[in-house]
C-alpha cells in the first residue's frame, strides 16, 4: 500500500511508475541488494577484514531502538555489580562477631580484680602472672592443633565447643574463691585457665576459618571485624569485670559472662553454618611450613603481638608516675582498644582492596619503631617525659599496631595459593591456626619480657629495645621481599579466591553454607 495515497499498487500499474513514494523504496531495495553482493564479493577475494554489518535502512524490518537498548543493557553489564551478601554469610559473620565479643570479654575480666583477691590469699605476683600466662599458653599450644582437625571434625562443632569450654571454665572460675588454702586456689585457677585457653583458641581459629572460607574475596575485612569485637572485648571487659565485683563480689562477673558466652554459644548453634562432611583431607601443616615467606609472617606476628602485650604489666605503673589518675589511666588503657579496634577495620578493608599486604606491614612497623622511641621517651631522643606524649603516642600506637596485624592473614593465604597449595577447608584452618598461635605465643610471652626488661632497666629503655625489635623485623621483610623476587619465585601473584584449585572446595564451601537455610 502507499501511504502517499492509500491504495494498492500493482507493478505494472502506471500509478505505480508515477508515485514518487514508492519509487523511493524500490531504489533503496535495489541499492542494499547491490551492497549485499559487493560486500558478498569483496568477502571471498579481498583481504580478511571483519564483516560490516549493514547499516539500518528506511525498510520496515529494522529494529533500530531495539538495539540501542541492547547496546546499553551490554554497557551496564560491564559495569562491575556491587557485591551482594547471602543470609548465610550475615549469618555466619553474626555469629562469629557474637563468640568473639562474648568470649574476649570473659577472658579479660579478670585483670581488675583477680590480682587484689589473690594478693590478700598470699599469692606472689610471680604466680599471677603465670596464671595470666596460663591462658595464652595454652592458646598458643591448641591453634595448631584445632587447624589440623577442624577438616575433619567439622569447622562448626569445634566452634561450638570451644565456646561451650570457655562459658563453662568461667562460670567454674567463680567458685575458685572457696578453695580452702593458697595452693588449691592457685592450682585451680591455672587449671581452669590452661582449659579455658584451649576453648578460646578453637573458637578463634575455626571462626578464622570459617571466614577465610565463606568471605573468600574479603578475608581481610571479616577477620578484621572479627578482630573489632575482640579489641572491643578487651576495652570494655575489665571496666565491666570492675563493676559487678563491686555489686556482687568475686562470683558474680564470671556467673554472668559465663552465662553470657553459653547464651551466645546456644544462639550461635542456629547461626553458624553447618559443616556437613566429616571425611574431609586435613590440610599439611608440613608443605605450609615448607614455605618461607610463612616464617617471616610469623615472625612479624610474634613480635606485634610482644610489642601489643607488653603494656599490660608496665603501661600503668609509667602513667602513675607521670601523676595520672586511676580514671585518666583507664581512658588510656580504653583508648587504645577502641582506636584499634577501629583501625583494624580500615586496614582489613585495604588489604583486600590493595592486595599491597607487605607494604602494609612494612609501613606499621616503622609506625611502630617511632611509636615505641617517642612513648618511653627513648634516651636517644632527650625528650624529658610529659603527660601529653602517652595521650597523643597511645592512639597512634594502637593504629600502627593495627596496620602491622590486620594483613598478616591475607599474606599467608597469598604466599600458600602462590606455592600451589589447593585453597580449600585444609589450608584455612591450618593457616587460621598458624595465625592465631602466633598471637596467643606473643601475648603469653610479651608481659614477661616487658615486666622483667623494665624491673631491669626501667621502662623507656624498655621501649626503645621494642622498638628496636620492631626495625629488626622491618629490615627482615624488607630483605626478604629482595630475595624473594630475585632468587625465589619472583613477583608474587595475587590470584582471585574466587577461582578454587580443588575439586573439593565447592563441597566444601557448599557444606559450609546449607542451601536449605
């Protein structure tokens, strides 16, 4: 039909030659058809360029908006999405942020009032330090072992356990005060300690795994968040521990947050993923030891961990004489955990973003280096001591501390992919155990150390010997990284956690997180 005059042509139709409209339309047939056999032509005996797709006409067969729209729906299809969280990984970070609040919160309630009930039964300090010690020894002792049979046992039992232990060596903790003599009450609460030590570090190392596992794009972050609840816990737990003894005496702190961890165990029972299969392969604590840039982690771990730990004998005690008030001493001791507990987070996010882990660490160890000389102040920089330098020293401390912790984990788990090992359930429980008995080793070790080098030379050459640590271990990465490129296998790869090298792996994952919930 012609829409010029609205009525049908035939081709021999005289109206048909004289309507300009339709002679239009018989022209531009005719010129794509000519086009379609040059190009057709030009295809067989020219060179091989990629074929032009026709240019739309005037027919009524072209679909000009239609591809526009596909056009853009592509563009926006390259665009990256934003990441979406499943309820079971919510829940699953629930549940950890849960037992790491809970369970960090009663292992530090002690410190205020423990020392006073057990000086007034004869104990020596000797002796309370060892039963402070006791927990991070055993702490120390466990990690490993929960990382080898985390695989087989299931990462979810073995998180549930530990807490129940650790709620249950509290609430048993209480009842230390009706111990007849001196030596019945230090045995039971070094006991009591060692088991609760080993409760905590398997819920601390499954929980890493578990992260490691169900966030395998974002180790850093959810470990560091998990890290949040736990300086949280040390901030707050002994002003807490202070306030019930003084409302109800000796037992009522660890009735109520022993309660507290079983309550939370009990939620975490419904939160926590299952681990369906019990047959998995243990991962080779060996081959992951076999790998150097593992030890020089470790080593750093150890000696932020010393360096964080020391101050909890001889902090105090340098504030006192430096006239600050028991209240102005409790704001420092709170201001370092809040601010590391809050820097954790931001350095765990840019570790996973950056992937720059060995800058990282480098950079919170000279942090660290500086903050130990001016916190003392160190001889070397004839600063006379003033009472601004631990308000101001102390929150920087906290954060390089933090800067040095946060991406020690994502590097393990870089240098292990690197060598070959199979991203799987094995490798995280077994570096979540490596990770976590490096920090329990240092936090056993650092108050003795700092207790006895300030009983010895008193508390800024203290400070200056860390900080000496603290630049050793920097030169040593920083070696290491040379070597490493040089002799070893050269620039180390950051390949995705999202491509898994076992066939394992996505049972694992799977097992982890039921499709049913």
């Amino acid at each position: 039909m012609c829409d010029a005059f609205g009525f049908f042509h035939q081709e021999n139709d005289r109206q048909f030659v004289n309507c300009q409209p339709c002679n239009n339309i018989m022209e531009q047939h005719k010129e794509d058809k000519d086009d379609d056999d040059t190009r057709q032509e030009y295809a067989n005996t020219g060179p091989d360029f990629p074929p032009i797709e026709a240019l739309p006409t005037s027919s009524t067969n072209w679909e000009g908006p239609d591809r526009l729209s596909d056009s853009s729906n592509n563009k926006n299809e390259d665009k990256p999405e934003r990441t979406k969280y499943t309820f079971h990984q919510k829940a699953t970070f629930a549940g950890a942020s849960l037992a790491a609040l809970a369970n960090m919160m009663a292992f530090a309630i002690i410190s205020v009032f423990y020392p006073i009930e057990a000086k007034a039964r004869g104990v020596s300090q000797t002796v309370i330090g060892l039963v402070f010690g006791a927990f991070a020894f055993s702490a120390a002792i466990g990690s490993p072992i929960w990382g080898k049979i985390i695989p087989t046992v299931g990462a979810k039992f073995v998180f549930l356990a530990g807490a129940f232990v650790t709620g249950g060596c509290n609430v048993l903790f209480g009842f230390i005060v009706d111990m007849p003599t001196e030596a019945t009450f230090t045995g039971f609460s070094v006991v009591i300690r060692l088991l609760e030590g080993l409760g905590t570090s398997a819920t601390i190392t499954s929980s890493a795994a578990i992260m490691a596992v169900t966030f395998p794009d974002n180790v850093g972050t959810a470990v560091s968040l998990i890290e949040m609840m736990g300086g949280l816990s040390y901030a707050v737990g002994p002003a807490i521990g202070g306030l019930l003894y003084n409302a109800g005496g000796f037992k009522l702190p660890f009735f109520t947050l022993g309660g507290f961890v079983l309550v939370a165990d009990a939620v975490n029972f419904f939160l926590m993923p299952q681990q369906g299969s019990t047959n998995q392969e243990t991962g080779s604590l060996i081959q992951v030891l076999r790998i150097p840039a593992i030890w020089i982690i470790l080593l750093t771990i150890v000696v932020i961990s010393v360096c964080m730990a020391s101050f909890d004998p001889i902090l105090s005690i340098h504030l006192k004489e430096l006239d600050f008030t028991v209240i102005q001493i409790s704001l420092v001791f709170l201001s370092f955990g809040l601010v590391y507990a809050l820097s954790s987070v931001f350095w765990g996010a840019v570790a996973d973003a950056k992937k720059a882990t060995r800058i990282m660490i480098v950079m919170g160890l000279w942090g660290t280096t500086v903050f130990f000389l001016l916190v003392g102040p160190s001889p070397l920089l004839k600063i006379p001591p003033t009472k601004l330098i631990p308000i101001i020293e102390i929150p920087f401390g906290s954060a390089v501390i933090a800067l040095v912790a946060m991406p020690t984990l994502v590097d393990m788990f870089t240098s292990a992919e690197w060598y070959g090992i199979p991203n799987n359930l094995g490798l995280t429980s077994i570096i979540s155990g490596i990770w976590n008995s490096g920090f329990a080793f240092g936090t056993m070790a650092g108050p003795i150390i700092a207790g006895a080098l300030t009983e010895q030379f008193g508390f800024p050459i203290t400070t200056t010997i860390l900080a000496g640590c603290c630049l050793v271990v920097m030169l040593v990465v920083c070696l290491f990284g040379v070597w490493e490129y040089q002799c070893g296998k050269g620039r180390r790869i950051h390949r995705s956690r999202l491509e898994l090298e076992s066939d394992s792996t996505e049972h694992e994952r799977s097992s982890l997180i039921p499709n049913n919930l």
